[in-house]
C-alpha cells in the first residue's frame, strides 16, 4: 500500500509504503519542520500537516490493476485520516 498526502501545512507531503509484511518506511517533503506540543501535550501533528487530501494506492497481485482511492484531510493526525479512508464510502 502507498500513501500519500499532500497539505498545505509545513511539512508539505508525507509519502509512506507499505508491504505485505508489515514493514513501512515513510518519507517527509520537509523533514525539518520544528513540530510543538498541542494543547493535550502531544505532537503536533495535524498543525505540521495542514489541509488537503490523502491518496492510497492499494495493491494485490490477484488484482489486474491497482485501485487508487483520494479523500479529504479531515483531522490531520495519520491514524484518523486513514480510519476516515478506510470508512468513507462517499468518495
């Protein structure tokens, strides 16, 4: 699986690929983006993130192509907008 996501925050883009496995490794278009603490004294990463919109590319060698689907950046925060991917059927 590829993800990508691209806002209008600092850190611009975030690409990260994942295999079958379990291995991921993930790339940043602005790796030196001086994240803060929010007000709950945890990363801020919805504010490093922005707005803007995720894509998945999903593969599966039983597949003949590989589906590619885009959402809308709801909360900024990783797990969350992949939830919102994985649930959104609107799109």
């Amino acid at each position: 699986m590829t993800y990508l996501c691209r806002a209008d925050g600092p850190i611009k883009q975030v690409f990260a690929l994942a295999d079958g496995e379990g291995e991921v490794r993930g790339y940043t278009a602005n790796p030196f983006v001086d994240i803060q603490l929010n007000s709950q004294g945890k990363l801020d990463v919805a504010g490093a993130v922005g707005k803007g919109f995720i894509t998945v590319v999903r593969n599966n060698p039983f597949w003949k192509q590989p589906y590619t689907g885009i959402t809308q950046i709801v909360s900024g925060e990783i797990a969350e907008d992949m939830a919102h991917y994985l649930t959104d059927r609107s799109m």
